[in-house]
C-alpha cells in the first residue's frame, strides 16, 4: 500500500513507532516480563538501589520499582487511547452534524461544545475528580469530556468546507438519506485531521493523567502509575535518584513519540499543512 | 409542443443575506424570480446566462437538492415539491446531474467502481457484487472509459475523464432527464468537443432530456434545441435555438451574441457594450432587472416588470419593445 | 473598534457566567451529599453536625435560590466559607492569588523571552545544524511535563547533581519585603521551569509563522524593490509573523494556569493551586468551588486581553 510506504519513509514516523510499539508491548506482556509483584512489598530492602534481584531498585516500601514501571504503563494507556477513542467518536459525530446542519442549530451545538474549553484542562479534571473521585474509570471520562471539543472544532471546519462540494450534493441528489452520507461521504473526507488530532490528544492526555497521578488525584496508591510514581518518588531524590529517574525518562519518552507521531501524521497526510516543525 | 417532460411554474428562491453579531438578516438575495419553462422529452433545452443569474440555484431548486419558495415543479405531469419520503427517492432516480467541476464532483476517497456504483446501490440495496460490476463496466463503457480503470481513484484521471465518470454516474440509473450544469466549462477546448459529442450520443441512444445550462452561448447553441436566456433571476428569453441565434429580440441576447467572437458572421455583428452597474440581486431595480443598463429603455421600464409573452410561435421575449406583437400567453 | 472590544467583552461575560454555572452545578451532581462528605469521608459523622453544616452551606434552600445566592455572593466578593482553613474562602484565596499570578506572569515573560527570539532565529537558519539543535529542543521541551522538568532543576541546582556548586534553595517561599534577592532565588528556578514548555510551543509556532512571512508574495516584492535583507526582516517579516504569535501566546495561557498546579506542588511554592489540592483532599468544596472560579476567571480575562490585542494588531480580525 502507498500509504505504508510513505510511513515508513517519514523518520519521525519510524522513530515514534519504534518507542511506541514496545510501550504498547509492555501493556500486554508486563505482567509476564515483570520479576516481582508490582504491590509486594520486601521491608528489608527499602530505597535500595539496583541489584540483580531488583534492576532499578525499590522504592520506600521496598517494592520492585522495575515491577512498577512495567505495570504503571497500563493506567495511563488505558486512560489515553480509552479517553481519547470517546473524544474522538463524540467529537467527530457532534462537529460532522453541526457542520452538516449548520445555522442556528449547528451554531447552537458547537458554542455548548466549546464551553468546556473554558476551562484550563488539568482544573476541569480536578474539579470532576475531586467531585467523583479519582480511579482510572473517572479518568477516562474526565479525557473524554475534555477532548472532545478539539475533534469537534475540527471536524465542524472541515464539514463545512466538504459539505458544499458537489460530490455531496450529488449523493443528497441520488436519495441517499442523511445518516448515509454523513457516514459514507463527509466523515471518509474529513477524516485526515482528525487522526493527526487522535496522536496529539493521545500524548495530551497521558500527560493529563500522569500530572494527576503525580498530585496524589489520579490513580491511587497501591496500584503503580508512572506519574504517582514520580510523585511519591519527589521526597526520596538524595537518596535513590533511580526512583524519580525511570520513570520520568519513560514519560517523557512516550509523550515525544507520540507528540512525534502526529506530526509524521501531518506530514504523511496532509502536505498541503505548511511545516510547523 | 410534444410530449411535455418536466413544467415548470412560477418557481421562485430567494435567500436571506445573513450579518450582524445575531446573524439578522440585512436583505434577500433573489436568485430565481418567477421563472416558468417547459422541456419536452427527447429535446436539449438550453439555459444560458452569466454568472450569478440564477440559473445554478434554478437547477438545484428542480432536483429538489434546494426547496423552491413558491411555485410547482412538475415531472411527468407530477408536482415533485408536494413529493416527500419514497415517493421523492423513486423520482430522484430520474432526473440527474451532471456537475461543472471535474475535480469536486468526484468523492476523492472513493474508487471509480464505487463512485458509479453508489446510485445503483442506494436504490437496489440487495444488488449482488458480481451484478453490480457488470453494470459498472457497461456504464463504462458506453462513456468510453477503459475497464482497467475501474479501480483507480478520481485524482488519477484528466479532467475530460473526470467528467466522463461523472456522466457514467449520471445515467446509472436509466434516467429520463439529465441537467447538465456547465459541463465542459472547466475542461481544455479540445476535450470539451469530446465530451460534447459524448453527451449528443448518448442522448440518442439512451433516450435522454437534456437541460443544458451554460454561461457560453455558442457552446448552448451548438447543443440545444430550444434556448432560454436568464438574467438576474428571470428568463428574459426562450425560443428555438437557430432562431436565437438569428434573431435575438431581448436586448440582453443581443449583447450576449454580440459578444461572441465568430469570423463566420457576414455582416459583422456590432459588439454592443452594456453601460451601467450590474444591479446587486439584493436589491433588483423595481421594473426591469436590465432596465439600468438596456440603450433602450423607457420609464415604464423603469418602473414596470415586463412578462415572458409569445412573440410568435415558439418564442417568448420578455420586453416592453415586444408587446404590440404578442398576445397575452 | 469598540464595537469590537464590546463584542468580545459580552462574549467574556457569557463564558463567565457559564463557568460559574457549571462549577456551582458540579457540588450538586455529585453522588452523595456534599456535607456528608465534608464532615466524614469515611467515617460516620454525627447526623445532627451533618444537618447543621448543610442549614450552613444553604444546601436545603430550593436550586434556583441557591444558586442566585451563590452568584451574587461571588460578585460582591464572598464565596462562602472555608471548611478546612475556619476563614472566608476569599481570604484564603486573596492572601494565595497574588503568588500564582506572579510566578505565571513570571514564566510567560520568560517564555516570552526565550522563546520568540529563538523562534525567530531558527526561521533564518532553517535547514542548519542550528535550526535543527533548536527544533530538537522544542520538540523535547513541549514533551517532557513540569514537574520532570521541575525536579531535573532541582537536581541541578539545588542538590548538587552536577557538582557545579549550586545550592539554591528548593522550596517555599519568601514574601519580598523581607529579603528582595531571597524572594528572587526562591521565584527562579519555578518559574523557569513553567517558562522553558511554553516557551518551546512558542518558539515553533513562531518559526512556523516566521516561515510563512518569509515565502510570503509581500516579501519578495520587497526584496525586489532592493531593500536590505535585514530591514526586510525587521520592518515586515517580524511585524506580520507577530500576529498570529499572539494567538499562540493566548492560547498557551491554559498550559500556563495547568503547569502552576503543577510547578507549585514541586516547589512548594504557596499559591492558588497548592491550595485547590490540598482543599481537593480534604474535600473543602467551598474552597475547591472558589479556587477553581477564580482561576478560570483569570483564564477567561486574559483570554479576553490577547482577544483585544489581536484586534488591535489585525484590523482584519474586527
């Protein structure tokens, strides 16, 4: 497929791909690689630092931080592609029928919308965990609420740009009924932007849970979280610098792939963008 | 008149010209202003005019694509504004459109087999994969497009191509009429002759009607069999298309054929030059929409609407000029 | 122009008072009672304290009249009393805001500062080793999160992880009237942090923006006319990439508000959102309610600023 070939030309494309494939890998095959228990606590070797037994040491309740680290990528995965598949399919569908609808009604959908943008995204997120509370379900919601705007405003642009085109108008001419041409001939053409906006939301979003994490309000303790990991890691940084160390780097190296990922996106399917970077 | 295919009455559309912080409207737009016309079957009825008369809301307003403010659309003796649900999609078959712009008329992200086949699918959902790329490939080629291109997609194609998947589109269904919305006006000389001959050919063997809509007047003269001129909303003109071309009463026409570089006319044609503003359609002059730039006219134009009246047989002008020759219609 | 100022001060006030609605409906969408939660958590509470603290938040009065009370409490400056701290919220908020306000206005400017020139620099060097050095470091700048960014300074700095001698001081903070150059080494390495992400996101969209300006028709008329490349730059490049840099600024003004949550907690420096978290744990929803109004208020106001410089900027935009 030519659409292949050209992904695997871009270089950020590949270099992405080679980060984010094994993240995604750990997801699955975490629990078989991890040594220990993510949870199972070894009193006698708190903050110690790495050791055959324990690669990256352990934390200050002497459990496997290594253990952690492959587990703690679940939550915020789950959390970023969960949250942002029901932005992305909320967004989409809000901003393809205002586009479509468009006057006062399509007005109407799209200024609702766009009240959540209001917000600063990480105070709208505390205000709703602190209200439901925090766990990774509420969190998903909390992603999806939050992005869906984005997907929106995009996909109500390009519906009124593609909704005037006469290929449309001749689909409305052959009968096709409303739903059947919004799914079959404006979301296929409208779609482009809106998978850029999947890969940037996606590193949005995880940077949106790990910094909730981190403040102690998004997943909660035992269960690992990069992000709370580096929180509970804050106090301990003269001691074992390992602890605040692996799990930064992996943050950080997973939001640059995906950050990555959308612009090779970008550059694969829409050249006609001007380079931003 | 033979056989009467499609009436049309009294059809008008105007549009709210929206502004302001609430979207007030500040005035109408009147795109179609009382146009009536009928197109026998078998025949090319031309529609010529420039841009902005009008007649691309006119063609949307007959297939239904738009909804006419007043007036009655009749196909085969049957109003298709009173027609709603299955009834509309059964006539929707039967009337098609041929689009001006090769390269937005086509879906991008769709093949050619899929793009001609969508109108077959949308009416016959239970049509089978090995049917429906028989009757793709026969469309194909009857618009002389090669069958290994059936999988390709539009931005491999020409624009002369282009536009011959969009007639295969078009006649997919067997239609009775087919309004050809500038057709060739985006395409190279050499191709619009092309595509021209391809429209006249399968106009006989398909039986087809065509309205032809066209801001070229020889390129309408070369095709129809009667031509109707529309200026800012309303048909100033209709009759036969050599007669036109010879006679052109309405002041309008005149200048329109005048304009038309053709070494062939004997007496050379004096190029008459409108004076005056285009009148913005918002807000048309009261009586005659030409009367701020007509040579001719009088107050009563000024002040008056002239109506579309039988000159003689076969010829309605719509001008004060006219009046003592024709009857009321 | 006023019309214009007018227009998009109505629309300010709109999203105000949206905000203010949804934040006031939040409490009461919440499964449980809010004076419950209060006052218990996980413990059982004594009903009659549950009852009192519900007459004291208004929670019996009937929606509507709450909620009148609740808006026009917050214009006239109370919102309500603090569970936790036993003080009006606004005073609580009042002593913190001015804290968050400085260290945010802190890191824009400095985002401001480092990031524009740099963007414009690598828009002339595109292509070079320069520009790329430069790209590279935005893209790592807008990936890695504050508080990451936050502890690799203090590493630095403040423990030493270098061996450069540094050893400024990590946390706290300290009022300036008490020592100008300690309140100055404490404001630093927070609001550096907070700058160096915002500044990367700027430092692209101006090199972007640059970059068109560059390509433009306008500019290369210019140039044919013979004016000097450096004054082309200066007088008409700089001038027409600036105005969609100030978008870009105002968009980042939601990034700004998130990573002072964030930079706060690391530094312990005692602002507006280290008091949102710590009300968020102990479930103050007064306090949670008026911090989160302010912020967004302030987030919608400056908002409202850059709106207006826009249109002061680009007539096209009126």
């Amino acid at each position: 497929m030519k659409m292949l070939a050209q992904c695997v030309k871009n270089k950020k494309f590949v270099f992405s791909a080679i980060v984010l494939i094994p993240i995604l890998l750990m997801i699955f095959l975490g629990p078989v690689i991890a040594p220990h228990d993510p949870l199972e606590m070894d009193t006698s070797h708190t903050l110690a630092g790495s050791s055959p037994a324990y690669p990256m040491g352990t934390d200050e309740y002497g459990r496997c931080i290594f253990s952690r680290l492959l587990y703690g990528v679940r939550p915020s995965m789950q959390v970023a592609l969960v949250g942002t598949l029901g932005a992305f399919v909320a967004g989409s569908l809000l901003g393809i029928v205002a586009g479509y609808a468009g006057g006062k009604a399509g007005s109407l959908i799209m200024r609702c919308v766009e009240t959540i943008l209001c917000f600063p995204s990480i105070l709208l997120a505390m205000m709703v965990v602190a209200l439901f509370g925090t766990g990774v379900r509420n969190l998903i919601i909390v992603v999806a609420i939050l992005y869906t705007p984005h997907f929106a405003r995009i996909a109500h642009s390009s519906t009124l740009k593609v909704r005037k085109m006469e290929y449309v108008e001749n689909e409305v001419s052959i009968g096709a009924s409303t739903p059947r041409v919004l799914a079959g001939t404006i979301f296929p053409n409208v779609l482009s932007p809106l998978i850029i906006q999947v890969s940037l939301t996606i590193s949005s979003a995880i940077l949106l849970e790990s910094g909730l994490s981190f403040l102690g309000l998004g997943v909660q303790p035992p269960a690992p979280s990069w992000g709370q990991m580096i929180g509970d890691a804050r106090s301990f940084l003269s001691v074992n610098a390992m602890y605040i160390f692996w799990p930064s780097l992996c943050l950080c190296l997973t939001i640059l792939a995906a950050n990555l990922m959308g612009d090779a996106l970008r550059d694969i399917l829409d050249p006609k963008l001007k380079e931003s970077f | 008149m033979g056989d009467i295919l499609l009436d049309v009455h009294h059809v008008s559309k105007t549009f709210p010209v929206k502004g302001g912080m609430f979207s007030r409207s500040k005035g109408f737009v009147h795109a179609v202003d009382d146009v009536s016309f009928q197109v026998e079957r078998g025949e090319t009825f031309g529609l010529v005019g420039e841009s902005g008369c009008g007649k691309s809301t006119l063609s949307r307003a007959l297939l239904q694509l738009i909804s006419a403010d007043s007036g009655e659309i009749l196909f085969e003796g049957r109003d298709l504004r009173a027609m709603k649900g299955r009834e509309l999609q059964t006539q929707r078959s039967r009337m098609r459109m041929v689009f001006q712009k090769p390269f937005t008329s086509l879906d991008p992200r769709r093949t050619v087999r899929e793009i001609i086949a969508a109108p077959i699918r949308v009416h016959d959902r239970r049509i089978g994969a090995a049917e429906l790329e028989k009757q793709v490939l026969e469309l194909m080629d009857k618009v002389g497009l090669s069958p290994t291109y059936i999988d390709r997609y539009p931005h491999e194609f020409s624009g002369g191509q282009r536009q011959r998947i969009g007639i295969a589109r078009a006649i997919a269904l067997d239609p009775e009429l087919i309004i050809c919305d500038e057709p060739v006006s985006a395409l190279d000389v050499s191709i619009q002759a092309q595509i021209l001959n391809l429209l006249k050919d399968l106009q006989q063997k398909q039986n087809l009607t065509y309205i032809f809509i066209s801001h070229n007047l020889s390129v309408v003269n070369h095709m129809s069999d009667r031509i109707a001129v529309m200026y800012l909303g309303s048909i100033v003109e209709i009759a036969k298309a050599d007669a036109l071309y010879e006679r052109a009463m309405h002041p309008y026409t005149q200048a329109l054929l005048s304009a038309i570089p053709d070494p062939s006319i004997a007496g050379k044609r004096r190029r008459i030059i409108l004076t005056g503003d285009i009148p913005s359609p918002v807000n048309p002059p009261k009586g005659c929409r030409f009367s701020t730039r007509c040579a001719h006219a009088t107050e009563r134009c000024r002040a008056e609407r002239p109506r579309l009246l039988d000159v003689e047989e076969g010829y309605k002008v719509a001008c004060f000029l006219y009046e003592s020759k024709g009857g009321l219609k | 122009m006023t019309r214009f100022i007018l227009k998009r001060l109505g629309i300010s006030l709109i999203m105000l008072l949206a905000v203010s609605t949804i934040v006031f409906l939040m409490i009461h969408m919440m499964p449980g009672d809010p004076a419950l939660m209060m006052l218990g958590g996980d413990s059982n509470p004594d009903p009659a304290a549950v009852a009192v603290l519900r007459e004291e938040l208004g929670l019996n009065k009937p929606l509507p009249v709450q909620y009148k009370d609740w808006v026009l409490g917050a214009v006239g400056g109370d919102l309500g009393h603090s569970y936790s701290e036993k003080i009006p919220v606004m005073q609580s908020i009042a002593t913190r805001l001015p804290r968050t306000l400085e260290l945010a206005g802190a890191a824009m400017l400095l985002a401001c500062i480092i990031g524009l020139p740099l963007g414009v620099w690598s828009a002339l060097r595109r292509g070079k080793t320069s520009d790329l050095v430069m790209t590279t470091g935005a893209s790592l700048g807008t990936s890695i999160p504050v508080y990451v960014m936050g502890y690799i300074f203090i590493a630095v700095f403040c423990l030493d992880g270098f061996g450069l001698g540094f050893s400024m001081p990590s946390s706290g903070y300290m009022d300036i009237s008490r020592s100008v150059g300690g309140h100055f080494t404490r404001l630093v390495l927070p609001a550096l942090t907070l700058a160096l992400g915002i500044a990367a996101s700027i430092m692209r969209m101006t090199r972007s923006s640059m970059l068109d300006a560059l390509s433009g028709e306008s500019v290369r008329a210019l140039r044919a006319k013979g004016l000097s490349e450096s004054k082309v730059i200066i007088r008409h490049v700089i001038r027409n990439a600036f105005i969609p840099v100030v978008t870009i600024i105002g968009l980042q003004f939601g990034n700004l508000i998130g990573g002072t949550v964030l930079c706060e907690t690391v530094f312990n420096w005692p602002g507006l959102s280290t008091l949102l978290v710590k009300a968020i744990n102990q479930r103050d929803y007064p306090l949670i309610q008026g911090c989160i109004l302010v912020m967004s208020s302030v987030f919608i106001l400056a908002n409202l600023v850059v709106d207006v410089l826009y249109g002061i900027l680009d007539p096209r935009a009126r």
